[in-house]
C-alpha cells in the first residue's frame, strides 16, 4: 500500500455509484469505483472492507483500490 492508501469499512451506497466508507483512521469519505470495475460485476455492501486511494486535492472523496 502506498501512503495515500487506506483500509476502511463501506457504510452505505449512496447515489451516482458512490459509496460512504469509513477509514480506519475515523474519517469518512466519499469513494467511488474506478471505471473498469464498473463495467466488471463488483458487488459491495455496507461491512465490506476495502482499500481506497485518498485524492490529493480533496481529502475526503477516495476511490476504491480493492475488496478485502
């Protein structure tokens, strides 16, 4: 893992295909999927951990990296 990856906790799907997770650290971001697991069949739910890339510029919006 990189430094601007984390482990965190999906807590809920919210519109647009985004997703609330919780970061280990407490934060809570706004994660999205990249677009070629879009088009794969990519099933998460809310307990899910997964591992997200933290943007540079805005510290609360990630996407997600991986399924734990």
């Amino acid at each position: 893992m990189s430094e601007r990856e984390i482990e965190g906790v999906v807590e809920e799907e919210i519109p647009r295909g985004l997703y609330a997770v919780r970061a280990d650290d407490g934060r809570r971001l706004t994660a999205s999927l990249p677009i070629r697991s879009k088009h794969a069949i990519v099933a998460l739910l809310r307990g899910d951990r997964v591992v997200v890339q933290v943007s540079s510029t805005d510290t609360s919006r990630a996407r997600i990296v991986r399924k734990i």
